[in-house]
C-alpha cells in the first residue's frame, strides 16, 4: 500500500479498529452493569456545601466570581499574545520591544484600576 492512497487506507484501518473497540466496549457495559442499578438515597437532592438548600434548585452567584473569570480570561489571553512575541522579538528589534511595552503597560494599567475598585479583595 504504497503511494498517495496508502496513507489514507492506514487511516482508515486505524479508524475502523477504535470504532470496534468502542463497540466493544459499549457492548461489555451494556451486558455486565446491572439493569436497574439502585439508587442511593439523596441523590437528586439540591447540595450547597453542606448546608440546606434555600429557595428552590437555584442560587444567586455573587458578580465578584465572574470579575475574576473575566480578569483570568483577559490575562490569559495576555499570556497568548506574549508567547509568539518572546519567540519573534529578536528579528523584529526596537519597535516589537516598544509595541509590547505599551501592550503590557495597558494591560497593567487595566490591573491597577481593578485594584483600586478594590475587585480583587476577597470578603
């Protein structure tokens, strides 16, 4: 099986012996679990780190969580952008070091005014 279609054939052979393991796999569960498996008590119950839930299945979640996913998030795209950056900058020289300067000085300044908004104590 050489050539240009030999490649695709071996992807194709690899492809049909895990969709048959997967088969395989399903079917054995399939016939060994039990058929009705019992149900612990409680299970569907709301659970609220150990205290009882209050107010029906749902909870208010406090705008300070998605402040820090939102602050995570834009550093962690910081970390994108920096990376490429730190491997290119040598061949670009003194305007690719000021460009990210400013980058990161923006994104320093966006920390800074979280940090005086007091968004990053935690009461």
């Amino acid at each position: 099986m050489d050539g240009y279609l030999g490649s695709y054939a071996l992807l194709g052979v690899l492809l049909l012996v895990a969709a048959a393991f997967f088969g395989v796999a399903f079917g054995a569960n399939r016939l060994l679990s039990p058929a009705r498996p019992a149900e612990p008590a409680g299970k569907f119950e709301t659970y609220e780190c150990g205290l009882d839930p209050v107010g029906g299945g749902w909870a208010q979640v406090h705008i300070r969580y998605y402040l820090y996913a939102y602050l995570y998030l834009l550093f962690a795209v910081e970390a994108v952008f920096l990376f490429p950056w730190a491997v290119v900058y040598l061949r670009q020289g003194v305007p690719a070091v000021m460009e990210m300067a400013i980058f990161v000085g923006i994104l320093a300044l966006g920390l800074l005014y979280a940090w005086r908004k007091r968004v990053l104590v935690w009461q």
